[in-house]
C-alpha cells in the first residue's frame, strides 16, 4: 500500500473537553496491517485533545508544531522530531502550545481506533 496525506479525509473530531483536532487514519486492518492502526492528528491553535486514558498504549511521534503532551500529572514540552510512549492507562492529554498546526502520529493497537 502507498498512500499520501493529501488523499485521506480527516475527520474533525468532537466531545466533551476537545478543540480543534482533526484525525486521519493512515493505515489499519483494512489496509492489512492487522492489529494495528496508524493515524495522524492535527491540532489547531489553541487546540487540545481530551484528558483521558483506556487500556492501550501509544507510540507518537511529533511531526509539526509545538504542543504540551500531559502524561499522569507530568507536562511535557514537545516538538516537531519529539517521540513519546505513553503506556497504557496513562491519563494523558495532547495540547497545541503554538500559533501554528500541532501534528503527530499515533500508532495504537486496532482496538483504539473507533
């Protein structure tokens, strides 16, 4: 499979205690990476995912911007080039600390991606 970002509709995403976030999905079980998913968020400025955690873990990598990437009590400055683990049932949160896109990539396992 090849792709580009260009062709993948994003999806704004909405609920309680979230801003400006759209997400992409890139590669999942339907494009035969079984168990896995690939997706690419992008926060507006001011933008901010909710604070939250589940079971899963995430591996993300920051691809644009700077933003806060709060893990357990702990912000976490980060930036284009920055990676980050967050284990599961981490309570975590990803805010857009810029007056630019904020962008990473997350790959979880397929469960987390409804």
């Amino acid at each position: 499979m090849i792709g580009h970002i260009g062709s993948v509709e994003g999806q704004p995403l909405s609920g309680e205690d979230i801003e400006g976030v759209v997400k992409r999905l890139l590669v999942g079980p339907a494009d035969g990476w079984q168990g896995w998913a690939l997706r690419l968020f992008e926060l507006a400025p001011g933008g901010h995912t909710p604070r939250h955690h589940h079971p899963w873990p995430h591996i993300n990598y920051i691809t644009a911007g700077r933003g806060i990437l709060h893990i357990d009590g702990t912000d976490n400055a980060v930036e284009a080039g920055s990676f980050a683990y967050v284990p599961a049932g981490a309570t975590h949160q990803f805010g857009n600390a810029g007056d630019e896109t904020f962008a990473f990539l997350c790959i979880v396992p397929a469960e987390g991606e409804s």
